[in-house]
C-alpha cells in the first residue's frame, strides 16, 4: 500500500489537475444545458465519463509510457474537481436559466 501525506493533496499540481477536471465537467454540463438535454441521468453520465477519463489518463501514464508515471493522488484530485464543477454548476443553473 502507497503511503503518501495528506499536505501532498494541496500541492500546486493537484490543484491544476482539480482544474482542468472542474473546468471539464462544467462545460460538458453546460453543453447538456445549452441544449436542453440535461437530466439527472445525463449529469451522471457526465460525472463517470469524466471521472472515468481521469482514471483512465492515469492508468495509461503508468502503463504506456516509459517517461510518465501514474498517481493516485492525481486521480484523487481530478475527481476531486468533477465533484466541483458539478456542485458550481449547480449553483449557477439558476443564474444559467435567465440568460438563455
């Protein structure tokens, strides 16, 4: 088992990888609002997808490629920002709904 300390977590690293994930959840949700397709079951789909595509990037970096390693703590944060862009998007949904 891994060991890792928990002050790796707020490594400026992870909060890029938290990024780019948040910023990815939250344009496919509003891509699925623009267009008048968001459900619950769609919103969920978004999640796995994304989730799963973190998890999927850090399974071929470990896998794959010689010059790059995979890491769980990496994986922890990109889900970590689906989860953000998720509980932001559905703060604004209502500001959303105005402007369209």
């Amino acid at each position: 088992m891994p060991t890792a300390h928990w002050l790796e977590l707020l490594s400026f690293d992870k909060f890029v990888h938290a990024s780019i994930f948040f910023t990815l959840t939250f344009l496919w949700l509003l891509v699925g609002f623009k267009k008048n397709k968001l459900s619950l079951s769609f919103m969920i789909f978004i999640i796995i997808a994304c989730i799963g595509y973190g998890g999927l990037l850090e399974i071929m970096q470990a896998k794959a490629f010689s010059e790059r390693s995979g890491d769980w703590l990496d994986f922890i944060a990109n889900s970590f920002g689906c989860l953000m862009g998720l509980w932001f998007f559905s703060k604004q949904k209502f500001r959303l709904s105005q402007t369209v």
